[in-house]
C-alpha cells in the first residue's frame, strides 16, 4: 500500500485524476472503521490551513486535516467557538468529523455536523473537484453537497475544505449532576421549568443513571437557570470513556430503562443524550452475542445500533444510498468495503 500526505489541495487532485487505485481518506483516525486493505492511504496533517475566517460574520473555512483542537484555539482568540465536541479533539480533524458525522453532548443545543456545516469543497474519484453551499447560513436551494458529505465516511469523495457556522464563547458555564436520577424524569423536569440546557447527557454503567445538566450563557442567565435546580450538586463535566470499541445506537427518549437494559450484557459505559435519543457504548472488547441480542432489543423497540465496521441491517434507504454512490464513486474506489455502500 502507498501512503501519500499531500501538501495541497491540488496535490489530491492530481493522485486521483491520474488513478491511484482503491484509496482511503484518513485524518486522525480516531472514527476509522476497519476494512480491507487498500492501494493508496491518502493521510492529510499537511492540509491544516484556517482559509478562511470572519469573526463579525461568524463563519470559518478550514482545510481538512485541521484538528479540531486546533480550530478552538484559533477561534478562541475572537470569543468564539465550534460547537462540537466529539473525542479526542486534539487528534480529530474537521474532515473526519464530517465524513464520520461524529458528535458529542453538545449536540444537545446546537445539533450534528449537518447543522453547522455550511459550505463544502470535495475531490471527486477522478479527481474533479467540486462545491456546494457557501460563507453564508442561508444558501440557494439546491443539491445539498455539504450535508450529503457528513456522516459518507470517505464513500463519495475527498473533503478539501469545510465552512462552518461558529457561536461565541459562553461568558459562564455551570455543571449539575443528578445522581442516581431517571433522565426521563429530568428531561420533564427541564422542559416544565422551560430550562435550555446547552448539553445534557446520562452516564450509566449496568442499569443506574448519573444526569449531567451543562448550563452556558450570561452570568446572570445562568444563575436564574441554576436557581430553579436548587437540589443538584455542582460538579465538573464528565470526560468522555476511553475504550478499544464505541459503539453507537439510538432509540426513543423515553426509552432509557430499556436501553439500559439491552446494553447491560455489553458490560459498557453507556453515555446517552436522553434529550436527543442518541448514545455511546464504551468497552474494551465486544461478545458479539451480546452485541446481536442488544441490537435486536434496540431494533424491536425501533432504535438502532452501529459499531464502525458491522453496520448492521442496510437501512430502507439503501438503494438510494447506492445509487448515489454509484454517481459520485462509478468504479467503486473510494473506502471499499468501510460502509453500508
């Protein structure tokens, strides 16, 4: 296999306009899903330039091999910031994060990838590059190339650059914690107080919750919100798991004890957004037999669970899928065998 880490966007273009075989986008790889081997690994720390940055419009344009640690620190120096958090943000890049439509608690307030992409450059299989939407939050309507890059894997195309919306940084920020709390309970008990939590996530491991509250804003705005959970501890906000697998799955808000207990057998760290239905299963190893029977749980409860590599059950929209793959990728090149397509 030849691994190649072009110093620009036009090298990228050149390798694939004159064929290099079955390729493989890779940046940080911290969201790699396993696969068969390929002809050309193109890696891309080289490609780490911010092009672009208007801290009045809110808006950023970087290359692909920016790390999203990276990013923060330079949209830090205006107040501002990405609104995501995904693991291991000194070794993610903004590529990666879009091609594997990674997230974290965050997505709670300010939702996925596909809500703060604005505008994408791509390197088609041949090498033609490609745009789609631009350095404004309101676009013509139109075939949505930057959504349709985000959660692709590396399937349809090479990610050049992103444009993203930013938000400024919280002038405050406190962290509550309901130990032992039902998060069904607590996410009723926020939207009756009309709270506007900016992340909120449920740790459990076996069939017991922690609710963690993350609250940002003005001081003062912060303080009102704090003041109607007076019995909550104030704590700091979790780290995320570290673990040799993370498996990711979704079921119905209201779902959390049976989502406890169709992972319970995985002996994981789950990590839940109960506000957005979504979660994280954190382990050192997978029974597959345990893995199959919690799907099956999720699945018959009208959830879902992924792990990079085992996607499980093609959703209803695979031959759309396929066919615009077929459109983008024709000989099939790109990330061979790493996705449902």
């Amino acid at each position: 296999m030849a691994r190649v880490t072009p110093g620009s966007i036009d090298e990228v273009e050149a390798l694939l306009a004159q064929g290099a075989g079955s390729v493989l986008f890779v940046g940080g790889g911290t969201a790699m899903p396993p696969g068969p081997p390929v002809e050309t690994e193109i890696s891309t720390p080289r490609l780490d330039r911010v092009v672009e940055y208007t801290p009045a419009d809110q808006v950023v344009t970087v290359e692909c091999g920016v790390t999203l640690a990276q990013l923060q620190g330079e949209l830090a120096k205006n107040g501002q910031r990405l609104a995501l958090d995904p693991p291991q943000p000194e070794k993610a890049t903004l590529g990666g994060i879009v091609a594997a439509n990674s997230f974290g608690p965050l997505r709670t307030r300010y939702g996925s990838v596909r809500d703060l992409i604005i505008g994408v450059s791509v390197v088609r299989a041949d090498g033609t590059r490609a745009k789609g939407g631009g350095k404004v939050v309101k676009t013509v309507a139109g075939f949505d190339l930057p959504k349709l890059m985000c959660g692709s894997y590396g399937t349809l195309a090479f990610i050049a650059t992103a444009t993203f919306r930013v938000h400024p940084v919280p002038e405050s920020t406190v962290t509550l914690r309901a130990r032992g709390g039902n998060p069904v309970e607590v996410v009723r008990r926020v939207r009756a107080l009309q709270l506007e939590p900016t992340a909120m996530i449920a740790l459990g491991e076996g069939t017991g919750w922690d609710v963690y509250l993350r609250f940002e804003g003005f001081a003062a705005g912060v303080r009102a919100q704090r003041g109607k959970l007076p019995e909550l501890e104030e704590v700091d906000w979790p780290g995320t798991a570290e673990g040799t697998v993370r498996i990711r799955f979704g079921a119905l808000p209201t779902h959390a004890a049976q989502v406890a207990r169709a992972l319970g057998p995985l002996r994981a760290r789950i990590e839940w957004l109960p506000m957005a239905g979504l979660g994280f299963a954190t382990c050192a190893a997978v029974d597959r037999g345990a893995l199959e029977a919690a799907r099956r749980e999720l699945t018959a409860l009208g959830g879902w669970l992924t792990v990079p590599g085992d996607w499980g059950p093609g959703p209803a929209s695979i031959a759309l899928q396929r066919s615009v793959k077929k459109q983008f990728d024709p000989r099939g090149v790109l990330a061979p065998g790493r996705f449902v397509v």
